[in-house]
C-alpha cells in the first residue's frame, strides 16, 4: 500500500470515529418532531402527513421518585416500522431532591432495552436548566450532581454504546438571567456566586449562560439549546418576520440575542465568548433540540383572533427557512440535527401555534378551522422539504432498530442521503480503529 493510499485511509477512519454516537456526516441533518401525544397525534400520522419518516420522534417524561414510563411513545415509535430515533426527554418535575436511584436505574434500563433491540436513543435530561420557569431551574451544583448520576447509571445500563447519546440543552441565551421566574434564583442562594460569572455582584446578560452548568466533557456527548421566535419586543403578542440571521445570533451570541456563542464555546475550539478557561474542548456536535416560529392566535382579554400580521405561513416559513438551508449547515458544521415543537398552547399572554406540521386532532384556536390553519403551513413546509437533499429520512425496517447511519427513505426503502460507501465506511472504520494504533507506528517506517 502506497504511502499516501495509506495516510488517506486512516484519515477518513480516524474522523468517522472521531465522531460521536448518532452523528451524522457533516452537510447532513437529523430531523424530527416533538410531536403532541395527548391530543392524539402520533409518528404514524406525522409520516403520513408529512409524506417522509423522520429521523427521529420526541417526547417526554417526568421522574420525581419513580418514573413516567414512556410506555405509550415507545409503542407509537415502534409503529413507524422505522429506524427512527427514540429522543426522550426527561423532567426532574418536583426538582432535583425528589429524583431517587431506583427511578433512574427504571430510567436506565428503558434505555438499555430499547438499544438492546437497536433502537437509537437520544436522553435530554432537565433540559433549559438556565431557565427560572421550572423547579429545578438555575440550580447549578444540584444540576450538575444530578446530570452527572443519572448519565453514569443510565450509560452503565447501556451495552451498545453507539446507540446512545446524552443532549445537554440549556435554553438560548437570548434574555439570560430570564429574571422575575417562579424559580429564579435569588442573591441569598448558594449558587449566585456561581453564576455571578464576572464578579460584579449582579447576575446580568454579561454573566457566562452556560458554562457554570456544563459538566465536562467526558459527561456529555451532544450539545444544543431551546429557540424559538416570539416576536419583535416584549409582550409577545405581535405577528412579525424574525429577524434575518435570528437563529445565527442566538447561537453565536451576537447582539441582542446574548453575549456568549455556544457554537464557538462547544462545538469548535472551546473559546467562544471569551470564557477563561474554557470548559470544553468544543467539537460537540450540535441540536436545536426545539423550535417553531410563534404565532399568536389570541390575546388574553380580548374578544376576536389576535392581529394576522405578516401571517401564519409567511411567518413560520421565514423562520424554519433560517435553519434548513445549505448556507447555514456549511458555515455551522457541527450542527446536526433540528427538533420542531408540534404544539398549540397559552403562554403569558397569548394562546401560541408553534407547529410547523399542523395539529392532527381538532384545533385550539376557536376563531379559525383546523384546514385554515395548518394545510397551508404544512403544504408550504412539504414543498420545502422537496428541494432538501441534506435532512436524513428514516428508514423502512420490519422491526426497531436501524444503523447509526440513517438516511433512508421511508415510502420507498431506498438511501437518499448518504452513499453506500459512506455507510459502508461506518462499518469498516469501527475495525480500522483496533488497528489504527498500530497503522499509525507503521505509517513511520515508510
């Protein structure tokens, strides 16, 4: 074997092993929804609607001290016939003292039995943990205990280590320190100090979103973050266009979308934001773990639809169009996959329809009918979707499990996205890598 034959193969096994589990080659993306479970929507109807399987379904759990079994989301995924993801996410509802280990061993050994049959398993655990909306919310030293022995028990749990992957997502940094939360932290706790980043006394914008709850490197496999767009200014009661490059800002933290670019801090070279030291090593890749852009379809205390604007589907396109386009994956490389949030609900002030594929059964919105307000977003996302080469479909399979490369087609059976050489590479480079050791002292000798 030549030299440079030589130096090229190991090479391209040693960056498809660098590769973390369910990471997707670079220019493609995981797809998929959190779908609306418990008002009758499920992955079945979504492939239907959709005309595509995505690569990946989310719901989720809570775990005080026992577990909400996800008994019922398993099944729902099991009835795609697919190779679909399995993306859990799971709440410590009542915070973190009320988690036990018996309820994470319960949680430990779903997962194990799910890769066990070869399901793909992504695990978001108390997710938006910078946020001061949920009970375990801006509690860092508590977090970072927690994360720490629910990811050792479940990855311990868990044989086929390729098959699992563990999400850190905080929310975006846009609106950090989220002040006036029913959980907000207060200067008289423990852990301010810890979040006062610079020092000032103050917990502000200027202080680190991120970093005092990241828990190493070793202890995570993805990163990614909740975004959404609400609107122009606050209350978030009006109908607009995001802003272009929205979704840029928030995760390079430009303007008035933060101060900290998660992006540079863990998926490239671990200096993002200026954070001295940096807690990672960067490379992580990357999720929007979930999304939509906000349309507000009624203001509290008034009669009649909220004000139309620039409209639902003009709305919505505009912002899932930021993120699904070749520019932005090849100038964030590291980002890999994307999660719609699929429901309708009040929040603050407005009754809000996040979904991108429209609600399956009935509709929220009293002033409208279901046909009015998701075929049109729903068409107009299809049409997208038809020109997107670089969204990983699922695979068609007579039973669960798939490879951890994806990207098939689910009406035809066939590989739309990657080569057989690509998936095949996979395969070999698990092999090469027992030997990349030994190639790499022999590569000296020639």
């Amino acid at each position: 074997m030549k030299p440079t034959t030589l130096t090229a193969l190991l090479a391209t096994a040693a960056s498809v092993l660098a590769q973390v589990p369910l990471e997707p080659p670079n220019g493609k993306i995981l797809f998929g929804p959190w779908y609306d479970r418990l008002h009758g929507d499920t992955p079945s109807l979504i492939t239907q609607r959709l005309g595509h399987a995505p690569s990946m379904f989310q719901s989720d759990i809570n775990m005080t001290d026992t577990l909400q079994m996800p008994t019922e989301f398993i099944r729902q995924v099991d009835d795609t016939h697919t190779d679909t993801i399995l993306y859990l996410t799971v709440y410590p509802i009542m915070g973190f003292d009320a988690v036990n280990d018996n309820a994470i061993r319960d949680l430990a050994g779903v997962v194990a039995d799910q890769t066990k049959k070869g399901r793909r398993v992504f695990m978001r655990y108390a997710s938006e943990m910078n946020g001061g909306w949920f009970r375990y919310g801006q509690q860092p030293t508590k977090f970072l205990a927690s994360w720490k022995k629910v990811t050792d028990i479940v990855r311990a749990a868990v044989t086929d280590k390729h098959l699992f992957a563990v999400v850190w997502a905080p929310n975006a940094s846009n609106g950090y320190p989220f002040a006036g939360g029913e959980y907000s932290v207060h200067n008289t706790s423990a852990d301010w100090s810890i979040l006062d980043t610079n020092g000032d006394g103050l917990l502000t914008a200027d202080d680190d979103p991120y970093s005092p709850y990241y828990p190493g490197d070793d202890y995570v496999d993805w990163v990614g973050f909740s975004a959404y767009h609400y609107g122009s200014v606050w209350p978030w009661e009006q109908n607009v266009l995001p802003v272009p490059g929205q979704i840029e800002f928030m995760l390079t933290g430009t303007g008035k979308w933060g101060n900290f670019s998660m992006y540079h801090m863990f998926c490239e070279d671990g200096s993002g934001g200026g954070v001295q030291p940096p807690v990672s090593n960067g490379g992580k890749p990357f999720m929007i773990t979930e999304t939509g852009g906000t349309y507000h379809m009624y203001i509290n205390g008034k009669t009649g639809p909220a004000p139309d604007g620039v409209g639902r589907v003009a709305l919505k396109q505009a912002w899932w169009k930021q993120f699904l386009n070749k520019t932005f994956i090849a100038k964030f490389p590291k980002y890999k996959a994307i999660s719609t949030f699929e429901f309708q609900k009040y929040e603050e002030t407005t009754l809000r329809d996040f979904t991108t594929l429209g609600p399956h059964n009935g509709t929220y919105d009293p002033f409208t009918t279901k046909s009015d307000q998701d075929q049109p977003v729903l068409e107009a996302f299809k049409k997208d979707v038809a020109t997107y080469d670089f969204i990983i479909w699922a695979n068609v399979s007579g039973q669960t499990g798939g490879n951890a490369g994806g990207g098939g087609d689910s009406k035809t059976g066939t590989d739309r996205s990657t080569s057989a050489g690509e998936r095949s590479l996979v395969g070999w480079a698990t092999i090469l890598g027992v030997a990349v050791g030994g190639l790499v002292s022999a590569l000296t000798m020639f």
